[in-house]
C-alpha cells in the first residue's frame, strides 16, 4: 500500500488529545532531581493554570449559548484555515 498519507493520520492521532495544545509534563516527582521546594511553586502554576482553563472553556460555552450564529460563523472561519494552510 502507499504510504504518502501516513504522516497525516499520525499527527491527527496524536492531536486527539483533551487539550490541544497542552503538552503532558512529566510529574516532578518522577524525575527524581527536583527539589521539593520547586515542586510548591509548581504546583501552584499548575493549579491556576488548570482554573484559567476551565474559566475559559466556560465562557466559551456562554459565548456559544448567547451569540449561536456568531460562534457558528467563528466555527467555520476556524474550518476553512485548518483546512487550507499556506
């Protein structure tokens, strides 16, 4: 079989993630060299980033519950570009 598609499918899979654009990061613990007093301030990134998230997913939902047509539109904008990068 040919081949040539094969890169695409891949990084479609591999973009099936939750969060595109979030990368995993390997816990601190794990890696055995960190010391506990950067593990604090760490977590502490982690936790306000994970509530900027989840503050953004829901004014998005908001956004799409006030202005449908508006977000239908952003939608489709959004479409068009992936499909057709330069």
């Amino acid at each position: 079989m040919d081949e040539g598609g094969s890169a695409m499918t891949d990084r479609r899979r591999a973009g099936d993630d939750p969060q595109p654009g979030v990368r995993a990061v390997p816990d601190a613990s794990a890696a055995g060299s960190e010391d506990p007093e950067d593990s604090e301030p760490e977590r502490e990134r982690r936790l306000r980033r994970a509530r900027f998230l989840a503050e953004l997913a829901e004014a998005r939902e908001l956004r799409k519950r006030v202005a449908p047509r508006r977000t239908r539109a952003a939608e489709l904008h959004e479409r068009v570009l992936r499909t057709f990068r330069y």
